[in-house]
C-alpha cells in the first residue's frame, strides 16, 4: 500500500510541476505581444520579479492539479487496480482538462486586454446584459475567435506530450516496509504531509493565509510598472478576483455604512435624516440664463469619442478632423480633460439620463426605475423648462431596456432608428449606420416646431469594424500617409481609425445641418467613453503604455451662437454630469430650483471631481482601481509617470458616490418619484 501510493504522490507532483510551465508560458506570449515598451532592455529585474512573483501567485489555482490527481488517482488505486494500471492516462487527461481551462482563461484575457488594456475586471459582469450577437460578432470577426477555436486542435496534443515528458522524470523508489500496520501508519502520514504541502504551495510558500501572495503585495519595481503589475496576475486568479468582488462592494454595506459614506458627500452644513432623499440636499437655484432660451437643446453622445484622438501627437491620424473643425469655430467651446460617467456605454448613458452614477449597477435593468424618476433627472428637469424631450438612439432602445428606462427618466418619446429608419437600413449588431440614422433623424427633427430637447446616441463606432470601406469613405493610405508603415499597413488599423473618422464625420454633418435649422440651437457633445481602437501602444507614434487620460477621457464640446471659445472660463475639468446643471444654467430663468450633483460648468468647480472608476483634479487624474494617478497633460510620447497620491480623499468619495446610488436603488420606493410620467 505505502509503495503504491508513495510512487503515486510523485507522479502527482510530476504533473502538477507542467502546470506552473504553461502558466509561465502565457504569461510570456501575453508580455510579448502587449508589452508598451520599444524595447525589455533595463528590465530584467523586474521581469524576474514578475514571474516569480506570477509563479507563486499562480499556486493558488495551479497547486489543485497536484490535490485532483492524489484524490482522483492516487488514492483510488489503492483500493481499485483499474486506477494503478491507467494511472498513467488518468493524470494525462487531467493535466490536459487543467491545460484547456487555462488556455481558455488565457485567449479571453489576451480579448479583454485589447478591448479594454486591463485584465479581467468589473466589466466581466456586465457581459450578462450585452447584445450576445455583437459579442459573437466581435469573437469571430475581430478576435480571430475562429482561429482561437483552432488553437485547441494543436495545444492540446501539446499539453498531452508535455504531461507524458513529466511522468517520465525519475522517482524516488519506496522503501521496502514489511509490517502492514507500518504500511497504514506511513501511508497515513504522507497523507497528511501531502495536504499540508498542498496548502503550503496554494499560499505562496507559507502556512498562513493572511501572507498569501496578494495585489498589495506586489513587489515595489513591478507595481511601479503598471503592466507588469497587471502580466504577473494569473488568469484564473483575476477571474476569481471577478467572482468574488461585485459590480459594486457598495451594495453589500449596511444603511449605517451608507449613510456614513452620502454625509461625506452632502453640501456643507447639510443635515440628512436617512427618512429622505438625499438626493434632495443636492438642490440648486439658477443663477439666470447666459444665452437666450433657444429653440432647441442638442446633446449629442457619440460611441467611442476618446479625448486622445483630439490631442496634437495624434493629429497625423486624421480620426476626428471634422470635429477639430468645430472646435476652431469661435461660437464652440471645448473642454479636454473631461471623464465620462463610465468606462463601457450603457452606465454612461443610464447617469447621463438619470443625474446618478449608474456605478455598474445596471439601473436601466431594474424594474424600479422603470416606474420611478430621479429629481436629478435630465430629461425630467428640461420639462420643467417646457420643453418636450425624445431620445434618438442608433439602435433599438429595447436592448437594454431604455425604452422603459428612457420613458421613467422623463422622456415623452423613444425613439429607435431600426423603427425609423425601416426594416432595410443598413446596420451592424448594433444599430443603424450613422450616417443614414443621422440623415433621418434630421429629417423628423425639421418638422418640429415646438421647444424640444433632443438626446443623441450614435452606435456605429464600435467594434467588429464591419462596415465596408465603400461606406466609410476616404483613402486609408492618404489618410495615414505621414505615420509609419507599422501603423499604416495594419489592416485592423486602417478600419477601425476609418470607422472612427466615418463616425465623426457623420456627427458633424447631423450638426450642420440642424444648426442650419435652428440657428439658436444649444449643442454639446461627447463620448459615452473612450476608446483605444488602433491599439497604438508600444507602435512608432506611441513608444510606451497608455496614460490614464488616453484610456479614459473623452471631449465635451458646447456650442452656440451667443457664447464664445473662453466660456468655460478657469474651469479646466469636468465630467458627464456637470452637462446637466451646464445646460440649466444657461437656459433657465433666475431662481429657477434643480437638482444635480455636481455644479455647472459656467460656476466654480470643487478641488476635484469623481466617477467611480476615476477622479480628476486641475492637476492630476487618478485611477481607482489601482489607487494611482498621473499628471494630467496632453499625450506625448513621453507619456506619465504614474505614482501613489498624496491624498488618499478622492478614492474613498469615488466610493461614496457609489454608495448614494446603492441607497437609492436600496430604498427606491422613497428616492424615486412615481408621479411623473
């Protein structure tokens, strides 16, 4: 018995030492294709610092090749001879079931960090509620998803072959014990050494799970570098990071801790008893209009608008010249260090409308704010100005469930441009092309007489980057003629900055023309997010990684005929939900009473501002995830140096904000109003 299973044990060891290999191996390919560096010169250090640290880390996941084998093979042969002369198979086919979980694990990180530069976060989640056929449009046609399927045909063989190398290395012969009872006892014995070393290996080293290896305790040199901070993450640990953590800690915090975090939030000298409604502490009064109340008030959401493609280092791309155009007109002002409500488009667009961060909780999905309003509606407080409201969105306002959502959130009419636009509009997954949503859209907008308020959500820039060049327009090749061949011969880029500048262009021709119709229109415009289309890190125009404000920021442009270019006046930050209060106070009447969170535009902001997911000073923009910040500036190709902050407050009120949303969705049946539609 004690020889059987001590030759076992070795062999179990043998194919959990393969799995550690592979993990390395990923972790290899994952740095060589991503690295934003031009050259892993002077870092050696660091990269040895990476995978050992990676190795350790790893053991969390790997370590339980080593226990399936001992309990599925080991410990069975020594009852049942068919486990002792298959033993060699059974570790095989396990060691390649392990091997494909983590090749898949791997091919959805390499996805998810071209898609979003980060490895598996938050935004896993909110994969639940996306356009499943986008999502497989984009594995298939942009992912190379077929050639991922294909990838098993030959990585299995190979992890078949590496498993049978393992349990060729030689083993320890067992000594010879005569004694039965002996036999028992020692078996007994390597048992439990077996599990202790189990657990041992899972934590990194040690026996105590509070110095497992964890984020907080990366080594210095690699957390300094943010990439090799995110490669030395093992897939499957991310993905238990994802697990484990929700949308929003926030929602798991008692009233008590809530109502700690809104106080930190409320204007000074404010008093909240939890019975009410925070949000009505937030109360304004306007100081009296700028412009003459126009005719018509414009905001205009484009898909993917980042702030970088606007930023002289990129001005050979030729992404957003149209809306370069614009800027330089001298009735439009532009404000370029600004963060959306959220870092994908529909918690964008739920804040935008509803005055709160959606913070990833996905109100638009939940039932109560399908019935009820918040009083920092956008829509909802535009009616209050006498206007009538719509929403024009490129898709089908279904998906996502704004048709319910738009209407709770105070608007009169929904209106989806796969309805308007007829049943054979060209499309993507996503919606209608912009150019022919916009045409029409225009169209209806010029039969309308009375005062209205138009919100516009464009979709076509937007991933797979199937819309045929002949739609797009343009020559690539001129377009690129003056970046270098690495960024100009790439296919993948050539669509994706030709779809972008398609977009762009399609905007800024809709703004024409119904600037040309309502010459005292209000306009303002921007991104639901950034976007990092092109994946120009590490090319020859952007020799590094991605500073925060290029993964980040998008534009916010205001336009009309009585404001000039310095409207914004010292204010040099913002965010999407300063564009409510910014309309009001430029269009409402003196001691006209609103609710928002932030103040307008046109007034003194606080030192700083928060989302989420990020904050923003005049002087630096932080990450909350990483606890992080960077000097705000424009792109370069010296990039930032991102660095611990000196104050830790903007992090915790990011949290805060969460949590007045997580209070509101708690107690709906008092913060939402139900009599307003």
């Amino acid at each position: 018995m004690f020889e059987c299973f001590f030759q076992g044990i070795q062999q179990d060891i043998k194919l959990f030492l393969f799995s550690p290999v592979l993990s390395a191996i990923f972790r290899l390919i994952f740095i060589k294709v991503y690295q934003p560096y031009p050259s892993l010169k002077g870092r050696g250090k660091a990269l040895r610092e990476c995978f050992r640290f990676g190795f350790w880390w790893g053991m969390d996941f790997n370590a339980y090749v080593f226990l399936a084998s001992m309990v599925l093979v080991s410990l069975p042969s020594l009852f049942v001879g068919f486990f002792q002369q298959y033993g060699l198979e059974l570790r095989i086919f396990l060691g390649c079931l392990y091997g494909a979980i983590l090749y898949t694990a791997f091919a959805g990180k390499m996805i998810f960090y071209h898609h979003f530069h980060d490895t598996f976060n938050y935004l896993v989640h909110m994969g639940r509620n996306a356009e499943k056929h986008n999502l497989v449009d984009v594995f298939f046609h942009q992912d190379h998803g077929g050639w991922i399927l294909l990838g098993y045909l030959l990585y299995i063989p190979f992890v078949g072959v590496g498993c049978w190398l393992f349990q060729q290395l030689p083993s320890l012969p067992a000594p010879h014990i005569a004694s039965s009872l002996a036999q028992y006892v020692l078996t007994a014995g390597l048992f439990l050494l077996a599990i202790l070393g189990f657990y041992w290996v899972r934590y990194g080293g040690t026996l105590n799970h509070r110095n497992k290896p964890e984020w907080d305790t990366i080594p210095s040199l690699v957390k300094e570098d943010a990439f090799l901070a995110r490669a030395c993450v093992d897939d499957l640990v991310a993905l238990k990071w994802v697990r484990r953590k929700p949308l929003a800690e926030e929602m798991q915090h008692s009233d008590e801790e809530l109502e700690q975090s809104i106080s930190r939030l409320l204007p000074a000298g404010s008093k909240w008893q939890p019975q009410d409604n925070p949000l009505q502490l937030f109360r304004r009064t306007a100081r009296g209009p700028v412009i003459r109340k126009p005719s018509q008030v414009f905001v205009i959401v484009g898909e993917s608008v980042p702030q970088w493609a606007l930023d002289p280092l990129y001005a050979d791309l030729h992404i957003l010249d149209a809306t370069k155009d614009w800027i330089a007109d001298p009735h439009t002002a532009y404000l370029k260090n600004f963060l959306p409500t959220g870092n994908i488009s529909r918690p964008s667009i739920v804040s935008l409308m509803s005055g709160i961060y959606d913070a990833q909780l996905e109100l638009n999905e939940m039932e109560s704010f399908w019935q009820g309003q918040t009083i920092t509606s956008f829509a909802g407080q535009m009616k209050k100005l006498g206007y009538r409201t719509i929403y024009w969105y490129g898709g089908n306002a279904s998906n996502g469930n704004f048709n319910h959502f738009g209407h709770a959130q105070g608007f009169d009419e929904v209106r989806s441009a796969t309805d308007f636009c007829g049943p054979d509009a060209p499309r993507t997954w996503v919606g209608i092309y912009d150019h022919v949503f916009l045409t029409e859209a225009a169209k209806q907008m010029e039969t309308i007489e009375e005062p209205t308020f138009h919100f516009v959500y464009t979709t076509s820039n937007h991933g797979p980057y199937k819309i045929p060049m002949d739609v797009l327009g343009g020559d690539p090749d001129e377009m690129l003629k003056d970046v270098g061949p690495d960024i100009r011969e790439n296919e993948e880029r050539r669509k994706a900055f030709s779809t972008a500048r398609y977009a762009d262009r399609a905007v800024q021709s809709f703004i024409r023309k119904i600037q040309t119709r309502f010459p005292d229109a209000l306009i303002l415009y921007t991104g639901d997010h950034s976007n990092l289309y092109g994946d120009l890190s590490n090319s020859s125009l952007v020799p590094r990684d991605y500073m925060y404000r290029e993964l980040y920021c998008t534009p916010l442009l205001v336009h009309q005929r009585d404001i000039g270019q310095g409207f914004f006046g010292e204010n040099t930050i913002g965010t999407h939900l300063n564009i409510m209060p910014t309309v009001l106070e430029m269009i409402a009447p003196q001691g006209f009473t609103y609710y928002s969170l932030y103040p307008s535009l046109t007034l003194p902001q606080p030192a700083g501002l928060v989302t989420p997911k990020q904050w923003i000073t005049p002087l630096e923009l932080g990450e909350v995830a990483s606890g992080l910040v960077e000097e705000v500036k424009e792109a370069d190709r010296e990039g930032t140096k991102k660095h611990e902050p000196d104050n830790k407050m903007w992090r915790q009120l990011s949290s805060d904000m969460t949590s007045l949303t997580a209070w509101v969705v708690r107690h709906a049946d008092k913060c939402l109003d139900h009599d307003v539609r």
